[in-house]
C-alpha cells in the first residue's frame, strides 16, 4: 500500500513503476488501473453483489426484449456495455488506460453513516482507493473472450455441465467443429481454464463515455465445477462469485480522504473533471455550477425594498432529518427486508454531505438509484412512482419519520 498526498506524489509513483516495467520488454501488456471513492470496498462486478448473479441471464433478456431495436445489430460485449452504460448491472468491471483517471474517481468524497455507541449515527470520510495491474491484454476475438462474454447469454442451471455447456457453445455457433475438437481434448483442459478465468479487455469504444474515460474492462467467468467421482465432461457447472482484488498488483494506492480535494482541484488544471469524464449535458451542467470562479468578484445578497420588518421565508425543504428506513417503509410496506437494507445503504450514503436537500444534483442521484433499483421488480410506471414518492418523503420527512426534530429559531 501507497500513500497519495499529492498529484505531483502520485504521477512520480506511477512514472516510476513504468519504467520499472519498461525495462522488462514486455511489449504485448498493458497498463490498467481502477479508482474506488472506498479503500475498504472489494473489486466486484454489480452483478456479483447480493443475489443478482441468480438474474443475471432473465435480467438481460428482459432489457433485450424491451428495447429490441437498440440491440438488435449488437455482439454481446456490445450489449453488456451499453447495459452497463445505461445502469443495469453486469458483471464488466470498469477499469481505465488512464491513471489520472482512476485517480479522478478514487478522489471523490464519499461519506458513510457508522454507527456509534451513543447510538447515533456519524458521518465518516472515507479514504479512496487506486488498483492497477500491468498485464497482458486481450481482444474481443479471441476465442477465450468470446466463450467469456457469452456466458451471460445463457441459461446455467442445475443440469448444465462441462460438455453441455461446450455443445450449446457449438450449437449457437460461438465455436466452430474444429475449436469444439480442440476445446474437448484432454478432459476438456484448456475449456476448464477458459471458463474459470478473468480478462482485461480492451475493446472498441462504443460510447463517448468510454472513449473520454479511456474506459476498459476486466470481464470475470467465474464458473465452479462440480468435483466429483464422474467423468469431466458430465460434471456440473455452476455460476459463481468471486471478489477481483486478486486480478490487480498486491500493492495499491490509498489517497487519505483529507487530500481528495486537492487532488481534485490539481486534477482539474489538467482538465480531468466531471465535465470531461461525463459527456452527458447533466454532468456539464453540475461541474459548471460547482467550479470556482475566482476571476468574478462577489454580488451582496438581494433585499426587497419595503418598509415592513424582515421576515425569513420558508425553506424549499423542511429540515428535518428523515429516518430512511421508515421512509422506504411508508411507500413500500411489503419490501423484503435485504432489498430494504440495500436500498437504505445507498440513500444514507447519498444524503450524507451538508444541505444535501438543496443540490439539484443529489436529489437526481437519489431518484436515478432508486429507479434503477426497482426496474427489475417492478413495472416502468410503478418504478417511478416508487422513485418520486420516497424522494419526496425524504426531503420533507413528516416528524414521526425523522431521527430528530431541528429546531429553527426565527
């Protein structure tokens, strides 16, 4: 582990390791790195976490029935991007080329709610996380990955086994009769590594996204096979999970959370900034309004001109801070209880920076999460009406829903 204090510290450390690397000759690998606004979290794909790796293939097919048109002409990498691009988890991990970057991601506050012993939560800075690997690469046409990336495609259940799984290969034309032949020999050896690695992937770039964030992907297979007494071939195979810290460098670099702004600010003079990360008009927009313009001198606050004594108006939003688990419950009462501690997670982290009610950005976020996680079990309308109505509670949370009641002094 490596300490990042600096951008000029971080740059020296990466340039150092390059030509560490540089001088071995390994001219086919490359350098890939990965930026977590978390030290702690682990390197996983979003359809690795929970029970979503079950959904994995009925979660895709959905998508692709309903909006037939928009993957009709698209190979399955394809596919996975643009379901990632648009909010559905698969099991792409991203990572970028650029280590600025993933320095720019590692650098983004992130807040936890932790739990004290007075019983009230506190709000907790995290520190972030830069992963990185110098590796060898792949493309999307080598038979390894197009045997990896079809693999959500198809429906694993409890009698798929090794040479099952070949024959449906074969039979979907993913391999040919003489790939099949080589993929069978030797009780199916090289179709066990196949299936049971990971690979870094650099790929066209189908969006704009990817293309300003130098975006790559690790793509997990991931597959258990049965151990047991029967032939290879007959052995069950079974989707499985598994945690991808192990695919980067042992070492890694941890930017405390007291540095990230700096960073951030360094960062921004070399225009690696939301704004240029994100192409979207939103993100524009919110860099915009949050970039500090020391040229312009300040403005005094307005003031009506009457005569009668000055009244405070009424906030937007009223300040009391919701209790989002009682939230959650007062639109949804028959919410299981994982998916309810999944979704009070992310809401508690999203709503935890100062007079998070009055950024247009946060409240987007809130309802964009939300949204995305009700899509697989609910319908289109009721999803949203889910999404605006928790929303709405939490910024003006009636009193026996909040933790505690501010009391504003006028």
């Amino acid at each position: 582990m490596k300490e990042i204090t600096s951008l000029e510290k971080y740059i020296s450390a990466i340039m150092s390791m390059k030509q560490e690397q540089d001088a071995l000759g390994l001219g086919d690998y490359q350098w890939f790195f990965r930026g977590q606004s978390n030290a702690v979290w682990p390197v996983i794909p979003n359809v690795f976490r929970g029970n979503k790796l079950n959904s994995e293939y009925t979660m895709i097919q959905n998508a692709i029935r309903q909006n037939p048109f928009e993957f009709r002409t698209l190979t399955e990498f394809e596919t996975l991007t643009k379901l990632q691009h648009y909010g559905l988890g698969t099991r792409l991990l991203d990572v970028t080329l650029n280590p600025l970057v993933a320095l720019y991601f590692a650098t983004a506050p992130k807040v936890e709610y932790q739990l004290g012993k007075d019983k009230r939560f506190k709000q907790e800075e995290k520190d972030g996380a830069i992963f990185y690997k110098h590796a060898p690469w792949h493309s999307v046409n080598e038979l390894c990955v197009k045997i990896a990336m079809t693999l959500p495609f198809i429906q694993i259940d409890d009698t798929m086994t090794v040479e099952s799984l070949l024959s449906n290969l074969s039979h979907n034309k993913v391999i040919d009769d003489s790939e099949y032949g080589l993929l069978s020999e030797n009780d199916y050896s090289l179709f066990i590594k196949y299936i049971q690695k990971s690979y870094f992937i650099v790929s066209t770039h189908s969006n704009d996204r990817l293309i300003r964030q130098s975006g790559a992907f690790i793509l997990p297979t991931a597959l258990r096979i049965q151990n047991n007494s029967v032939s290879v071939g007959d052995r069950q195979v079974q989707k499985s999970y598994m945690p991808l810290n192990g695919e980067f460098d042992e070492n890694y670099f941890v930017i405390p959370s007291k540095h990230k702004a700096q960073i951030r600010e360094d960062l921004d003079f070399f225009n690696i900034n939301e704004a240029t990360m994100f192409p979207e008009l939103e993100h524009q927009m919110v860099y915009l309004q949050q970039k500090k313009l020391s040229s312009h001198t300040g403005v005094p606050e307005f003031e009506a001109f009457n005569n009668t004594a000055d009244i405070p108006s009424a906030p937007e939003y009223n300040d009391i801070e919701p209790d989002v688990r009682k939230v959650i419950y007062s639109v949804i009462p028959n919410i299981s209880e994982d998916f309810l501690d999944q979704l009070e997670a992310d809401i508690t982290t999203q709503i935890g920076f100062v007079d998070w009610k009055s950024k247009q950005s946060i409240r987007s976020s809130i309802r964009r999460s939300l949204l995305r996680a009700f899509q697989p079990r609910y319908s289109a309308s009721q999803s949203k009406n889910y999404s605006d109505k928790i929303t709405e509670r939490l910024l003006n949370p009636t009193g026996d829903m909040a933790r505690e009641q501010l009391i504003i002094k006028i």
